[in-house]
C-alpha cells in the first residue's frame, strides 16, 4: 500500500485521529507516552495537534498491529517504513493464499483519509473473505491523488469528497483517467445533482454519504464478477466485471450474418449479451439512484455483469469456430 507524500499538514485534536483512524483515543495516548509515536504540535494553549501524517500512521498501525505485529517493535517506525512493512506482509497473505488467490486480487486506490480507514478496518476485510481486496494507494485529497504518484494503476478508485460539484468532478475525470482505473466509486455529503447524474451517466457509482460498511461493500461487490459456474473458467470469481466489448450495433451485425450453424448460434449467442447488457445497466442505474434495495441491485448488476461478460467469451469461442471476424465488426461504422 503506498501513502501519498504530498500529504497536506492539517492539525487534527486526538479525538479526530481516533475517528479517522478507528483506534481508541486511551490507545493513541498510551502509544505516545510509552513508545514517543506520534510527536504532535503544541499550541500555547497546550493543546496537542496532530498531523494528516499521524493519521495515516495510526492506520497503519492498527491494521499491522490487527495482524499480529507487536505495538512495541513497529511503533518508531516512519509511515514509509510501516508502508513497506504492509507491503511485505500484504505479499505474504498472497502467497499463503495461493498463486490462484494472488490472481483474483482486486486493487483499490482510495482518496480520503475517513474512507481508508473504513476499507482498511478489519471488520471491513470480512466481508471480502472469499476475496482478496488490495488497498494499494491512500491520498488524502483529489489534489494529493493528481499532485502523487500510484503504485500501479487501481482497478476501483475510491474517492470521498465533502462536496460535488463542476471543479471536483473534472478532478475526478483527470485522475480516472491518469491513473486508467477500471471503475470509479464517489462518496460525498453536498452535491449539485447536475454534476451526480453527469458522472452516473458516464458509469461512475455515486451515492451520498451516511453509507453504511454493508452498503460499502455492496457497491464494490456490484463490479466484482459472481462465480455462477463453480469452477475457474474464462472468469474468476472476485475480479473486476470486465468493461463490455461489443456494442449493440456490433451485436446487431453479427446476428444478421448467415452461418453454417443450424441452431444460429451466433445470432442467439449475440442476442443474449445484447439483453444481459441492458439488464446489467438497468441494475446499476437503480444501485445509483437509491440506497433502497441496494444489496439486491448490486447483486442483480454482478450477477448480469457476470453473465455477459461470459457469454462475450463464448461468442468469441463461436465466431472462430464460423470464421467471423469480431474485432473487423467492432471497428465497422
């Protein structure tokens, strides 16, 4: 996981840090009095400020702490130094895992200090037993995420914003594209619904905070491929749903062309993805709109996700068999 090194110095008291961080406020005490962890700024009041650098610090901490480190031997150590460590130990859970588990590995970047405290939580991580989800990178802000660098390119990009509107959202665009992340989900408390309903419509999950983490997580399970064939194939379960390949006009071809197949298999094959796509969006419009019956729409868009992307490989297992260039009808106006 890589923390962002353009992180902004806004002065946080103790008790912001344990919110964000999701360690208690006497732990955060005891860390700083018996192991000198954090070292806060002192106002001439004598208050004590603490730094977006302890915040992350604090996460790390209680996540490698969560997983068997003892407080006593990681406590000195820098964020850079207990991001490696994470690092380290995030390639061990893999490799223990299995190489097939290591393959099904889902990559987050997240931007925001709240939200990454949420999905790095290990009551979080529990609903994702069956999968494996890789935090990667954490900005504190979109300005971060554009001014930083990414570990690698996030297959979810994760961001929190207080508000949504015209200049956030071709941030958001700008990063999106910087970064080629595959699927975009975007909290936030204040929007200018112009500006949401512009970014569903480009396939952007938004939905507007108080969220709860069962909520959270169906979002991100909503772009996950659902194993329906209980055996590895074509897709994994736990992968990122793939982005559709064939557009309708394309589907539309392929089914008008004449074949040796007696049962027009390509012509069925195409006609079913064409309605599993539009299911698969009628789905993910209704996650979008409501909060209400979310778990049931997330389910409904990976399970039709799923399904489509399945039936793109077996139309591309029947056009070789039938000799059809695919890839010449895609590019066909």
């Amino acid at each position: 996981m890589s923390v962002s090194k353009h992180i902004q110095t806004h002065p946080h008291k103790i008790g912001a840090v344990s919110s964000l961080s999701g360690v208690p406020t006497p732990t955060l005490r005891i860390w700083e009095a018996r192991y000198e962890t954090f070292k806060p700024h002192k106002t001439q009041t004598n208050h004590r400020l603490y730094s977006e650098d302890d915040v992350l610090k604090a996460i790390l901490l209680k996540r490698l702490t969560e997983q068997g480190h003892a407080i006593s031997g990681i406590a000195q150590l820098s964020t850079t130094a207990l991001n490696n460590l994470m690092q380290k130990q995030q390639a061990s859970n893999h490799t223990k895992s299995s190489a097939t588990l290591a393959s099904q590995s889902v990559t987050i970047a997240i931007v925001g200090l709240t939200l990454a405290s949420r999905i790095e939580s290990k009551k979080f991580t529990l609903s994702f037993s069956n999968n494996a989800i890789q935090v990667t990178d954490i900005f504190s802000t979109i300005a971060d995420a554009l001014a930083g660098t990414f570990q690698e390119s996030p297959q979810i990009l994760m961001i929190h914003t207080n508000s949504l509107h015209a200049g956030v959202q071709f941030e958001i665009h700008r990063l999106a594209e910087k970064n080629q992340a595959l699927q975009v989900i975007v909290l936030y408390n204040f929007g200018q619904e112009p500006v949401i309903q512009s970014m569903k419509e480009c396939g952007m999950i938004v939905r507007r905070e108080p969220i709860s983490d069962s909520d959270l997580a169906d979002l991100i399970n909503s772009v996950l491929v659902v194993d329906t064939s209980g055996k590895s194939g074509p897709l994994k379960s736990g992968t990122l749903i793939p982005q559709r390949k064939y557009s309708d006009m394309a589907l539309l071809k392929v089914a008008s062309i004449s074949t040796n197949v007696l049962c027009e298999c390509p012509k069925h094959v195409a006609e079913i993805i064409s309605q599993l796509a539009s299911f698969e969006q009628y789905s993910h419009d209704c996650l979008n709109k409501s909060s209400e019956d979310a778990h049931l729409h997330a389910h409904l868009s990976a399970i039709s996700g799923s399904a489509r992307a399945l039936f793109e490989s077996a139309l591309e297992m029947v056009a070789k068999h039938e000799g059809i260039d695919l890839e010449a009808l895609t590019k066909q106006r």
